[in-house]
C-alpha cells in the first residue's frame, strides 16, 4: 500500500477507535447504574424513600455518568500524560532493557545491526533498542513517531531465530514506525486504561474492607447493623465494579482486535516488500508455532500493549489482537501445510552479525556508494516525483546502500558513534569548519569551554576522518549515533545542545548540511526540546505561508539565478494550493522562520504533505543541477513533516 494512503487509513482507524470507546463508555454507564440502583434499592429497603431497582432516576444516572466519565477519563489522560508518547516508558513498563550500542554480546551486535540497518534505508533515526527478559518470541516498536519510537525484541525471539528471520521481524516492526500504527497503539495503550481503571477500584474496595476492622455492641447494636450493611453495600460494590471492569476488559479485548488484526497483515507484506524475502517473515512466524512458549508474554502491563506486539502476546477469553499464525503464514507462503516444525535455539556465530546475502551483492557491485548516490542525483533530476513514490516505502536496494554505505565509512568512526563519548566527538567533528578556516580554533575553544580539554583531544583524534567523509556519509553517521546519544543524562544533553548550537553560530553563517545536522538532531534525535513546536492545529492560511516560505528557500538554494522560476515549478505542482502567492525575498528566508514553518507544515493531511513533497522535488530539480547536499535538505524536510524518505538510489 502507498505510504500516503496507509496514514489516511491510519487516520480514519483513529475515528473508529473513538467510536468504539464511545461505545464501551455508554455499556459501562448502564452496567454502573444497574448496579447502583440494585444496591441502592438493596440499603434503602425499610426507608421512607427507597430506591426501587430498574426504575428511572435521572438525578442518579447523571451521577453516574460523570463518575464513570470522570474516572475513565483521569485514568486514560493519566496513562496518556505517563508514557508522553515516548516508546522508551512503554518498553520499561514490559520490563525492557536498553541494550547498550557497544555491547559485545554476540546476539545483541547481530540486533543492533539489524535495526541500524533498517533504520538507514528508511531514512529514520536509529531507534534504541530495548530486550525484554521474556523466553516467549515477540517483538514491538513503540512511540508515536521515528523520533520517539523504540524497538523492543524478547530475549526468546533473538535466540531462535536467524538472522534473515529476525531481519523480517524487524521489517515488520519498522512498517508500524513508517506507517503511523504506533500513534494509534500509543492512544489505544491510554484509552484502555481508562477502561480498567473500573475493575482496579474495585479490586481495591475490596482489598481495604477485608482488612477493615468491625466490632459489634450490645449496647449500640443498631449502630453496629447499620455498620454491617454500609460494609456489605461497599463489598458488593467492589463485587459490582470488578464485574463491571470484565464487561470492560471485554470492549478493550474486541478494540484491540478491530485495531490490530488488518494492521498485521499489512506489515508483514509491507517486511515482504522491504526485504524481498518471504522467507525471513514466515520462517520467523513459523518459529512461534513450534516453540514451547510462543509469543506469550508475562510481563504485568503485557495486556494492555497487546496490541502492539509482533505475535500475540497474551490469551484472550473473547478476541484475538492477531490472525492465527497459520492465516499469517498462508498469505505470504501460500504452500504452507499448517505443520510447525519444533523450533530450537540457534547458535549464532560472528558471520551472522552482518548479512551475508547483501555482502554478496556488494561485492558483485563495481560502483561506491558515492557514485551510487550522484547517480541518484541524475535519476532524480530527471524524475523527481520517484524521490517521493518512496517515501515510507523502502526496498532492497535502500538496505544494500546502507550497507555498503557505512561499510565504506572507516571502522573507528562507526566504532566511536557507539559510545556516548565517542558519539559526541563526532557530531562535534561534523561541526567543525575546514582545517584552513581560522574558525575550526574558535570552535575547538568552545568545545574546550563547554566540555575540558578531554573531549577536545577526542574530536581532534577523530576530525581528520571526519573530515574524508563523503557527503551522503555525513547524516546516516550523525543517525548512528542516536543510540549512544540516548545514554546522557539531561545535564549533558543541556551542554551538547548549547555546544552544537555555538559551533554551528561560529562563523556566523549556516551550510545546507549543518542546517541538516542541527534540525535531525535537535529536533528527531536527542534534543527534542531545543525549540518549541506549535501548540494548536494551524489555520489553513497559516498552512499556505509555510510552505510558500520553504518553497522559496528551496528556489533560492546556492544562489539560484532561476529562483523565481524554480518557485513557480513548484507552485504549479503543489495540486492542493490556491493561486500563486509571490516569492519570498531570500534575506527574509532565515533558518530559524524555515523552522517554524516545517513545524506548521507537519500538521497537513497526508494528500496535502505528498503534494508539497512533490511541489518541493520538482523546484530543487527545476535547473537540473541538483546536488547531494540539496537532496539531503529535501529528506530532512520529508522527516520533518513525518514522511521518512529513503536515500534516492537510481535502481530503486
């Protein structure tokens, strides 16, 4: 499926899970009032006023109302506000480790290596990886979008499978990433929450009245009766609300099927399709059919993320969050007999740490990377809108390019980038101005400043290879470093957002690549609160001002003597605009109003961000002298609206 049409579909799913807790909030209000009104007929027998059961109080049922709303609510904005969107709590909640970038556990490299490789022919940052202690073969990504998403794997999957195996697995999670699914898993985690939150107050009324101390007296005896019965009135209420809470568990039971089941069925075509190899996804699926645990899960909060996983994590009384494995398999493996052969840990060995099928190839290939990707730049100014078929759509030839790519980046770097100071040092190195610029001493003062003469000696340890970088080289390097990135602690967060900001305000100007640079990492990586993003949706015309004003700094690139004609090329694409609005002067087209609009421009609807892309293709490859720095800007901006672009390859 088109990119751009699975996130409208994601968006209307969003309406009918709205819909569907719609419907579970009104059984829950008629099963709390049947219950109230039994109990309160029950303690009012004998009264001047009883209550009778089955009959209508209005009074009593806008009670009820607001209690139930009040409590679902604070539970789901509870639950919602906690996770923050971030895939790392989801993970911690599971119970999930985050496996460190330098690990020397054989299992873990062939992990990491795995995801990075994924992550780099999306176009996506490289998310953290977390493993989950769970013998049950499973897998998830978590977050609501790349710049927050997590990939967890139990210990049970890693240590079962092989490598092409695991590589589908990954495909799969990474479909969720691109697609948007994790921003419906994200809400869905809230809602549901929500709903349980009904049993656990009864759960513990219960708990705090069965160790509730009761005395009787002669001499008040009525007193103690009347005592008794508020006892007994509270305890069937706690009965009442765990029964309420399954009536509950019910609803979220069929919410999860009717969001997950079609959504599965999607990845795993959509890893078919990145990886071109059907047997990595139904081998990995056929692995949980013949192993002893399965995908079962038995982390505490396994239930309500259910719906997230890989393979279906717990037992449902009513609805399955996933299509039987052997439907799965059939639709990718139409000669599958049902037979699960017994699956069996796997030894893995070093050779499985990189991917022996795409080692091949490279070696068959004569060309570089770096011609890999000029010829992109020609193919793409020739047909610019194919830059843009691909996004959220990756195929093989993207995993060969990241391979080789990083393959061909000298191995202390990619050694460095994996250690959180190592990583700093070369996001520092990237930074710096050419050795022949009296700028570069300013800047390694800063880094002085800011950090000891420590981290200065490391970035000029490693900022002559830094410096041998191909340009296409730069910003997947700078990606991989966001795991070990993700081991700072705030302070020194704080001090590289400031340090990257100094260097780059150094010389007093700004390039297209640490304009790249700063908006990946501050804004997808680790600095994600360097600026602040729009509060509101914006207006429509406030739509139409961002973009006129990227696509005017994207005509005016390098100095474009044809600017106003690579604007208007532009223009005429954007299908969804209203008339031309005139160009934007190129002094008032700063970094910092380029900023806010990509901001603005990410609240558009699908339809309307694949008709800018397109608009924003068309005017870079307008004089048909398209660079590879140009090409980059184009993907940080396609990240920017949510759109992960893979590199553009001429075969792809």
């Amino acid at each position: 499926m088109d990119f751009f049409e699975h996130q409208d579909r994601a968006r209307r799913n969003t309406g009918w899970l709205i819909l569907y807790f719609a419907i579970t909030v009104v059984a829950i209000v008629a099963s709390v009032y049947l219950a109230v009104t039994g109990i309160a007929h029950f303690v009012t027998q004998g009264s001047e006023q009883p209550i009778d059961f089955f009959v209508w109080h209005p009074r009593l049922l806008a009670g009820v109302v607001a209690a139930v709303v009040i409590v679902i609510a604070s539970g789901s904005l509870f639950k919602t506000l906690q996770l923050g969107g971030d895939g790392n709590r989801v993970a911690v909640e599971l119970g999930g480790v985050m496996v460190q970038p330098n690990s020397r556990d054989l299992d873990e490299r062939m992990l990491l290596n795995v995801v990075e490789e994924m992550a780099l022919a999306s176009g996506t940052p490289v998310p953290p990886v977390y493993i989950l202690e769970e013998q049950g073969i499973n897998a998830f990504a978590a977050g609501t979008s790349p710049q927050n998403a997590v990939i967890g794997v139990t210990r049970g999957c890693m240590e079962t499978m092989s490598r092409e195996e695991l590589q589908g697995v990954i495909a799969h999670e990474f479909s969720h990433i691109l697609n948007g699914d994790m921003r419906i898993n994200m809400r869905l985690i809230g809602l549901l929450y929500g709903i349980l939150l009904i049993a656990m107050i009864g759960y513990i009324l219960i708990r705090m009245l069965a160790h509730m101390p009761v005395r009787s007296s002669s001499r008040n005896n009525d007193d103690a009766k009347g005592a008794l019965a508020i006892i007994a009135a509270l305890f069937a209420a706690g009965l009442a609300l765990i029964g309420i809470g399954y009536v509950g568990v019910f609803f979220a039971s069929l919410i999860q099927s009717a969001v997950s089941r079609q959504r599965e069925f999607l990845a795993d075509a959509s890893a078919v399709q990145f990886t071109r190899n059907p047997d990595g996804i139904a081998g990995a699926l056929k692995r949980i059919g013949g192993w002893k645990q399965q995908s079962r899960l038995r982390a505490v909060h396994a239930k309500e993320a259910s719906h997230m996983f890989f393979g279906q994590g717990v037992m449902s009384l009513w609805f399955a969050t996933h299509p039987p494995l052997e439907t799965r398999i059939r639709r990718i493996d139409p000669h599958f007999d049902g037979t699960f052969p017994t699956t069996t840990q796997v030894r893995h060995t070093e050779a499985d740490i990189l991917d022996p099928s795409t080692l091949k190839r490279l070696h068959q290939r004569s060309s570089s990377a770096h011609v890999s990707a000029l010829a992109g730049v020609e193919h793409f100014e020739n047909e610019p809108s194919d830059a843009v078929h691909h996004v959220g759509n990756p195929m093989e030839e993207h995993i060969d390019h990241a391979h080789q790519l990083v393959h061909e980046i000298h191995p202390m770097l990619v050694s460095e980038v994996h250690d959180p100071m190592g990583a700093i040092a070369v996001v520092y190195a990237l930074l710096l101005a050419p050795d022949s610029d009296a700028t570069r001493q300013v800047q390694l003062d800063l880094i002085s400043q800011y950090h000891g003469v420590g981290v200065r000696d490391e970035v000029l340890r490693v900022v002559q290879l830094a410096d041998n970088l191909e340009v296409e080289q730069r910003l997947p390097l700078a990606c991989m470093a966001l795991p070990a990135l993700e081991q700072l602690s705030d302070s020194q967060v704080g001090t590289l957002r400031t340090s990257v900001r100094s260097l780059i305000d150094a010389d007093r100007r700004w390039t297209i690549f640490e304009y790249a640079l700063q908006r990946f990492i501050s804004r997808r990586l680790i600095l994600r609160s360097a600026a602040p993003k729009p509060t509101s949706r914006p207006s429509q015309n406030q739509i139409v001002s961002a973009f006129q004003l990227v696509l005017s700094t994207l005509a005016h690139l390098g100095g474009n003597v044809h600017a106003e004609s690579a604007y208007s090329a532009g223009w005429e694409t954007w299908t969804n605009g209203p008339r031309p609005a005139p160009i934007i002067d190129k002094d008032q087209c700063t970094l910092t109003r380029l900023d806010q609009a990509l901001d603005m421009l990410a609240f558009a609807s699908p339809k309307v961000k694949r008709s800018m892309l397109n608009a924003f293709s068309a005017s870079i490859a307008f004089d048909q002298r398209a660079t590879i720095n140009e090409i980059e800007l184009l993907r940080v901006i396609s990240d920017a609206l949510g759109c992960p672009m893979p590199p553009v390859l001429p075969e792809a």
